[in-house]
C-alpha cells in the first residue's frame, strides 16, 4: 500500500481526500512535525516508507534544469517517491 505524506505547506483536507481514494495518508501536523525543515524531515519520510507531497519540490529534488543534483533526496538512489505540486497563491 503506497503511503502519503502530505508536507505543512499544504493543506490537511488533502489526507481525507487520499484515505477516501483508498490510500494510507498522514500530514505533518497530524505527526508532530510542525516547523521542521525540509532537511530535518528526510528520516521520518526514508524510515516511514512515505511518498512526499510537497509544494517546495526544489527543496527535495534540486533545480529543475539539474534534478537530482541537490535536495534532500540528492545521493539517495532509491526511496518511495516525491509529488511536487504547484499551489495557488
């Protein structure tokens, strides 16, 4: 079962709308995680096995003209994924 992850940036109702379509779904808020870096989170989203969906995907993946050369997820060769979303406003 694909596990989600939805990241502070964005909004909680996005976990009833990822459980009601049958996936396992948490947010960072709903863990705890409030204010932590993005690089502060990396452990928790490796060790839980989370598919990542955040709004700030530089962050994670690095620029989108050399993806994979920086970010959190930079040197990581296999994890269970990132969805990076463009949020109004």
């Amino acid at each position: 079962m694909q596990k989600l992850l939805v990241d502070e940036n964005l909004s909680p109702s996005l976990v009833g709308l990822a459980t009601d379509k049958g996936f396992v779904c948490s947010h960072i808020n709903h863990l705890g995680l409030t204010g932590l870096k993005d690089w502060e989170l990396k452990a928790t989203i490796l060790e839980g096995d989370w598919t990542f969906i955040t709004n700030n995907g530089t962050d994670f993946r690095g620029p989108a003209k050399n993806l994979g050369s920086h970010g959190v997820y930079a040197g990581i060769s296999l994890h269970a994924g990132l969805i990076c979303v463009v949020a109004p406003g």
